[in-house]
C-alpha cells in the first residue's frame, strides 16, 4: 500500500520502483549516502505507508547528477542545496505579492522551498516532488 499517489500511479504506468537498497546498487553509492541526500533536502524519495523509501528512474538519474556535481564540479552538499533554494518558486507558482510576503521560503536563505514549508513526510513526498520547482 502506497501512502501517496505519485507511487501508485507508477506502478500502474509500468514504471519501476527500486527499495533503497536497489537504489544505492544501482547508482553506485551507499544506502546511508542516499539518506543523507534526503536529510539534506536534495532528494524526495517516494513513500509507501510504511515510511519505507522507492525511487524511479527520475530519482535515479537526480541522485547522479548530484554525485556528478560533486564529484566533477566539486560543489558540495550544501553548496547545491543553496543553488535548489535560488529556484524562484514564486513566481514558478505565480503567488501574489501578498502570498510572497507571508511566504516562508522568501524571507529566508538557504535551503529550498520543499525543506522549509513544513510539510509532514506525506504530503512532501507526493505534492512536492511533482511540483516544477522540485522537478
């Protein structure tokens, strides 16, 4: 059983699914890498009703190009989570001045919208991740 949508709608559409476990095999890294890079706000893994983590292969392929930042362009985690939190959500989701002024993303720094919004893990996991500032 899926805790979100965006899981069972792949699964209908065919799309493979991979554990963490897969995941980390398949890219290269370890498991504990691949929770940090959610911890540090560069991933939203997929969830099923167990908390327990999935990953498509548009996961796969972030996952990559993060490894690949780091390791070519030598920009560190916290260096690429400040460049995902220049994304301007707002106007990407044409808020009004009134919505950006409340708004918490725009009066602070650092870190993108999906980590700041306060989302629980269930929401985060399927509004966020097809949300255009995420993708």
């Amino acid at each position: 059983m899926y805790a979100n949508t965006t899981a069972a709608m792949m699964q209908k559409t065919g799309q493979r699914l991979y554990t963490i476990g897969e995941a980390a095999d398949l890219i290269g890294v370890s498991v504990p890498t691949i929770r940090m890079y959610e911890r540090e706000g560069l991933i939203i893994p997929i969830r099923k009703a167990s908390r327990h983590r999935l990953f498509g292969e548009e996961d796969l392929e972030r996952i990559r190009s993060i490894r690949r930042t780091i390791s070519t362009e030598r920009v560190s985690i916290a260096g690429i989570r400040r460049l995902m939190s220049l994304v301007p959500c707002w106007k990407m989701n044409n808020c009004s001045e009134e919505e950006k002024a409340t708004c918490p993303r725009c009066t602070s720094n650092g870190s993108p919208c999906w980590m700041i919004t306060g989302k629980t893990w269930q929401f985060k996991s399927d509004e966020c991740r097809t949300c255009g500032v995420y993708k």
